[in-house]
C-alpha cells in the first residue's frame, strides 16, 4: 500500500511538472520597433507567439528616440531600427551584442494623399506647388524624414516648399497629418498605405529610389535580450521564411 502510493505521488508530482512547464518556460519581450515597421512586426509578433508562447511587447517610435531611450538605459532586449547606422552605434558603445545586427528590410519612401486621384505617378501636384502643406518626418530623428530631404533636394524644390513644411515627430505622426487632413500631402513609409501589392487607401507616387539614400533597416540583439532565450528565438525568427513573408506584403524589400 505504501509502495503504491509512493508511486501515486511521483507520479502526480510529474503529471503536475510537465503541465507547468509551458508556464516555466514562456517569457516576455520588449522590442524598441521604428514606427514605420510597427504594423508588420505586429503581424510577426502575434505568429510568434502563437507558436511559442511567449508575449512580445513592442514600444514604436523614431529611431533617434529609441536610441536615446537606449542609451539611457531603457529595458528593450531587440532594437529594429529604420537605418544601419544607428544599431551600429550601439554595438560600439557596448550596449548592444557585437556583430549580431542584419538588414531585416530595406524600407521605401511614398508621396501620399488620404484622398484618391491627387498624386500621380509624376508627382505633379507636388511639383507644381498645388496643396498648403506637405508633411514629412523630423529629418533629426526619422531616416524617412531625411529621405523625405534628400528627395526635395534632388527634385530642386526644398526652397520652394519650406514654407509648407510640417513635421511629425515620427512617421507615424506624419502619416496622421495627411490621413486627417491637414496636410494634403506626405512622405510617409510605403507600409503604411500597402498591403498585398497595392495602394490601400487615397493616391500615391512611390518615389523614385534614386533620389534617396537607400533605407537599409538594421535589427540589433541589446544585452539585456542576450541572456533571454526568448529574446534570442524572436530575433532569429525575423530571419525566416514567415517573417519575411509578412514583412515583402507590406511592400518592403527583402
């Protein structure tokens, strides 16, 4: 009897181990995302989990604010970042796994309208001044923001448009200008208004890429995420095929 009832108890004892052990292992992850790539990683976030349990929080903003919140201390164990100098920054500085950054996208830049048949693919309302104010993403924090530069530059029409400018402190702030109307026009991310291989929503010229730098968009493993198997298993995930399915829908290269 005693026996039998040993062998109960270990086995209870097992049956309860192996039932906590999804519990055990499951972690949370904080991931520093460029506002332009929020909505795909939140697509690649919500797969990931379903398939290992883990959470993911993600915190979208510029890059020159994450970094500075970065370099301040702030507890992020992945860092995707709208450039490729940025995360490099962060390896020199030691705050980031050396020699762990990849180009997980290269990121496109769109002229964009909320209303339909207003930007064309010569980009004439633009280039003859037809809107009040055109918005772009602060140039001093946003590498969208200093495409947005580069392509006024190259199109000889900085000068004439300065006047009109306004600016989000992020891309996701400047999208908003347009889609609520006030500004007509706006360079925004490509994956904000594509999906599936086309336009989702108003009028839009994707910009020539050969008037800007291109947008390399780097993924960094931060120190504090090295020591997370979690963190390690999401950041060789958005190397794979899943990732990369979503991230191309979204209109980015690859």
């Amino acid at each position: 009897m005693k026996l039998a009832t040993h062998i109960y108890r270990k086995l209870l004892v097992s049956l309860c181990l192996t039932l906590s052990a999804p519990l055990a292992i499951a972690d949370n992850i904080s991931v520093a995302v460029a506002s332009n790539f929020a909505e795909p990683m939140q697509e690649i976030a919500t797969t990931f989990e379903k398939n290992t349990g883990h959470k993911v929080q993600l915190s979208p903003a510029s890059t020159g604010k994450l970094y500075a919140q970065i370099k301040n201390g702030a507890p992020f164990d992945i860092f995707l970042s709208a450039d490729n100098t940025t995360v490099l920054l962060l390896e020199k500085k030691g705050q980031a796994v050396i020699d762990s950054h990849f180009t997980y996208a290269t990121g496109k830049l769109v002229l964009w309208s909320a209303k339909p048949n207003v930007v064309d693919e010569q980009a004439t309302a633009l280039k003859n001044g037809q809107f009040s104010h055109l918005a772009i993403a602060n140039p001093a924090t946003a590498p969208y923001g200093v495409a947005a530069i580069e392509t006024l530059k190259k199109l000889h029409l900085l000068t004439t448009v300065q006047a009109k400018l306004v600016q989000g402190d992020n891309i996701t702030q400047t999208f908003q200008f347009v889609s609520t109307g006030n500004a007509e026009l706006g360079f925004v991310a490509l994956s904000q208004v594509y999906k599936d291989g086309k336009i989702t929503s108003g009028s839009a010229w994707i910009v020539t890429p050969s008037l800007y730098e291109p947008l390399h968009q780097d993924a960094v493993l931060l120190n504090q995420g090295s020591s997370k198997p979690a963190a390690k298993a999401l950041f060789d995930f958005l190397k794979g095929d899943a990732a990369k399915h979503i991230i191309h829908r979204y209109g980015y290269d690859i």
